[in-house]
C-alpha cells in the first residue's frame, strides 16, 4: 500500500518517465517538420502555483498546519530550511538555480519584482485568455465549457503554419479545447482523459505513412495506463500523463510550438493538501528540467529554442484562504461558495513568469518599476517568434520589457 496520495503521484510519474526514456533512440529517428524560420518556442503554464513558493520554497505557516499536512516532520525533511536559499533550492531547483541563473524571473514581490493579471476574475478561463490573447475579455466570467469567441496567437499561428501540426498543446484539463476552441481552430489539442491518437502523429511525423510500432506501443500503454489510474477529479487527470503524451510529441512530430499546461498544483490546493500541493510543485519542477534537457539533446531545439513559463492566477496568503483564488466579482456572481470573502480572496492576481533561452536575458530576477501584467505574454511570445504583435492584433499589450536581448 502507498502511504500517501504524493507517493502514488510520483510513482505513476516515474513509470510514465520510464517508458518515456525507453523509446528515445527510436524518437531519434522520426521525421521532423520542416520550418521556414528555426527559432522555436515552448510554453509552459503551471495552474495556481503561488509567486510565495516559487520564489521562497515551502511556506512555514502552512508546512506546520495538521489540517493541511499529513505528516508534518515527514515533509519539513524534504522540503523545510531556516535558511530561504536552500529552502527554495529544496522545492524547485530548476527555476532558481538554472533558470535564476541563465534567464529571467519575475513575480518576488519581496524583492521588488512585480507581476499580476488584469482580468476581473481571478480564475483559469479568463487568466488563460489572458494569456494567450493578450486581452482581457469581460465576458468570460466562468470556467464554464463554452468555445471561446476570441482568437488566440495561437489559433493566428496555427492558419499561418497552415495548420500542419506545427503547434501542439496538452493540458490536464478538459477545458482547454474550448479555451482554444479546437473546433474552429484546428489546433491539435490533447487535454482531459483524451487518450493519445497515433495516426494524427503519423501523419506529422512520418508523412509517407510509415508507422514507428515502438511509438506506437507506447503510446497505447499510455493511454491504457490513463484509463485505468484513477485520479483523484472528475475534470483533470495526472500531469505525468500530460507531460508524457507532449514529450511524445515533442521528440516524434518536432513541432514549432510546444504548450503544456500542468494543473496538480492548483487541484491539491483546492483539497487542502499542501504536503501534495509541494509534491507536484517539485514535479513540476522535475518536468522543467527534463524537458529543457531535452530540447538541448535535440539538434531541431538545441541553440534555438525558448521556453518560457507562466501561471493563470495566484491564490491567498493565508491558512484560511490559500486553497482559494477570485476576485470581489467573482465570489459576488460565480464563485458564491466564497462569498465570505467579501474582497474576494486578496493576492490571488499575482502571478511569475520565467523563461530561459537564447534570446533571455540572463540576469535572475528582474526588478521592476512598474506591475508588469499577464496580458504581455503574447506578444512575448510572439517576440520571441521574430513576429510583432500588432500583426496579430493591434489591440494586444505590448511585450514584457527587459526581458529579450533587442
């Protein structure tokens, strides 16, 4: 028997990371796309995981909370420290040692870097628009299933790339075809319990239709393998197998655009277990480092390649408001169950960003003089693409500053 939801968490990844590095020497042989322009881009947006952990490690109030932690000595042995270097160094490593080193952070509002979201909302449809329109949309009020009016850069990218699987996005969370609106978008979406489809890669990385059995083996025991671990909610499965299926992808189809949404963070905290909640933040951490090594590994990704971070919303900074995040309006209309909090959950529109690549800066953490907002990623993003935004749209914000080498 596991002695905790976080081991079998981490033991569903490891057997998911095993079959993964199984089939690397025959991913080295499929077929690239063929891109007119190298610069390559991956997105990775980390659901609900607080600026405080990010940048501080484990929160003492938390960490010594009965209510939120099984066994507490257990947990202060992984992840606690007097010292916030280490304690931080403990929980992600990646971000603070590599990324904190090789590029750009910003979001420690503790030490004058400055990031929230503008939406009215505070929650993870309107923060994903946000995100990847680079607007905010009044009228997206809920994380209802409904297809997304407005355009995404990414949905622009996609008609431009002519809609040969040079963009591929995986979510855990059976919204996102609807964020992206799939229907109208033609994006290749992987998202929710959607099992893997090894045709669709076939055609994108084998275009004479040959077919990798090796590939195509594992992909099924994937898909096997999600339909019989049960999860833990109704509406998102386990990262590991999101991150799985998109490293699959990555090294099979090559695509242009890489986005992976990773989501456990937010739904532990939503339960109240923050010992799960540090689990899948170090997890996350874990899938930061293996997929930068192993775009460096790839000769299509290795020198030419960005991939930058961000998340959809913060959550509160207090034991009776942590597991929370939304705004006055949203706990007035949508989020009632929270109407208790009558300014709606304070610091819950604080978010991080990092990113790392040959075209960041490499300087740590940036100060900031000004609230950088969400709403600046696309035309980061598309920065990065060697394209402005106001070919996409001109109403869009404009790109985080001093965050790119001009």
């Amino acid at each position: 028997m596991l002695n905790s939801t976080s081991d079998f968490i981490k033991n569903i990844a490891a057997s998911i990371l095993v079959l993964l590095f199984s089939s690397i020497l025959c991913l080295a042989h499929a077929a690239a796309l063929a891109n007119g322009d190298t610069s390559k881009l991956v997105i990775v947006t980390i659901d609900g995981l607080r600026w405080q952990e990010a940048f501080g490690g484990a929160d003492a109030k938390l960490l010594n909370n009965k209510d939120f932690v099984e066994n507490i000595d257990a947990l202060k042995t992984r992840f606690w420290h007097q010292d916030k270097e280490e304690r931080k160094r403990r929980l992600m490593p990646f971000l603070n040692d590599v990324i904190g080193k090789q590029g750009t952070l910003i979001g420690d509002r503790n030490n004058g870097s400055m990031m929230s979201l503008t939406n009215k909302q505070r929650f993870s449809y309107p923060g994903y628009n946000e995100i990847f329109t680079g607007r905010v949309d009044d009228n997206l009020n809920s994380n209802a299933k409904i297809p997304n009016p407005n355009i995404t850069f990414l949905e622009w990218l996609n008609k431009r790339y002519s809609n040969n699987g040079q963009i591929g996005i995986f979510s855990g969370w059976d919204v996102f075809p609807f964020i992206f609106n799939r229907e109208r978008s033609g994006l290749f979406i992987n998202a929710g319990f959607e099992s893997m489809s090894y045709p669709h890669m076939q055609s994108e990385a084998s275009p004479e239709g040959k077919k990798d059995e090796k590939i195509a083996a594992q992909i099924e025991k994937m898909n096997q393998l999600q339909a019989q671990i049960p999860s833990p909610w109704e509406a998102v499965r386990h990262d590991a197998f999101t991150y799985g299926f998109a490293k699959i992808y990555l090294q099979t189809v090559k695509p242009k655009v890489l986005v992976i949404n990773l989501g456990e963070t937010d739904d532990f905290a939503h339960n109240g277990k923050y010992d799960a909640y540090l689990d899948s933040a170090k997890q996350s951490d874990d899938y930061l480092r293996d997929l930068w090594t192993t775009l460096q590994s790839m000769p299509e990704y290795k020198d030419n390649t960005n991939m930058i971070i961000i998340t959809d919303h913060g959550r509160g900074s207090h034991a009776d408001d942590w597991q929370h995040h939304a705004s006055k309006l949203a706990v007035q209309n949508y989020m009632t169950a929270l109407d208790k909090f009558k300014e709606g959950i304070v610091g819950s529109e604080h978010i991080w960003f990092a990113a790392i690549g040959p075209n960041i800066k490499s300087q740590g953490l940036l100060k900031t003089q000004d609230e950088l907002t969400q709403s600046q990623f696309a035309a980061t993003a598309l920065a990065l693409l060697g394209i402005e935004v106001s070919h996409y749209d001109a109403k869009a914000a404009a790109s985080l500053t001093g965050v790119i080498y001009e």
